[in-house]
C-alpha cells in the first residue's frame, strides 16, 4: 500500500513542475514575443514562414532571434508533461506500486513515441 506522505509529497513535486515548467515556457514565449514586437521595420506582425522543426532548433541558436525563443518556449512547454510523468514514475516505484508503474511507464512510452514521430 502507498505512504500517504511519500505520495503527497510527489503530488507536490509534480505541482511545482507543471507550475515552473508551464509558467517559464510562457514567459520565454513572451519575451520573444515582446522582443519581436520591438523590432523596427516588422509592420508588428508575425511571419508566415513554416514551423522550425525542433531537429533544427540547435542551428538557430547561432543566431539567436525572436522566433527562436519563442521555438524554445515551444519546446519548455512540451518538455513539461514529459518530465511530469517520468516524476511519477519514480515516486510509483519508490513507493513500491508496481501496478501505477507500469501504468506511468506506458504513458510516458506513448509521450516519447509521439515526440519521436513529430521529429521524424
């Protein structure tokens, strides 16, 4: 039977993820934002160029500009759920609750297929 404290506290590690991680993916989307709208010469709208595949990502960081911080804070807030569920996982097998385990263990297969098939 799971401890009641271990899980809340896992409860509350997961939280604080989610929170940090859904609210600094925001932010970085915001500044880049602002900074783009900053911009002199934009005409302050954003351009109609394609979504830059996150396999591309790390050759923008050469040349950093407004777009590839708000690809970044793209990427913070997908990353989120990811790093949710692998908390979980280990807070189910610390707990020795092998059943929601396993359960966390194919939810986060299913997460890292679904990144793996978007990047492909």
């Amino acid at each position: 039977m799971p401890d009641i404290e271990n899980t809340g506290q896992a409860n509350i590690y997961i939280s604080r993820v989610l929170l940090v991680g859904s609210g600094l993916g925001a932010g970085v989307i915001a500044l880049g934002l602002l900074w783009f709208l900053l911009q002199p010469g934009n005409g302050n709208t954003l351009p109609a160029a394609p979504v830059t595949p996150f396999a591309q990502l790390a050759d923008q960081l050469d040349h950093v500009g407004p777009l590839t911080v708000i690809n970044l804070g793209l990427l913070l807030l997908m990353i989120t759920p990811i790093v949710r569920v692998i908390i979980a996982v280990v807070s189910f097998f610390l707990e020795r609750d092998r059943k929601y385990t396993l359960i966390s263990l194919v939810v986060l297969a299913i997460l890292l297929f679904s990144v793996r098939t978007a990047l492909a």
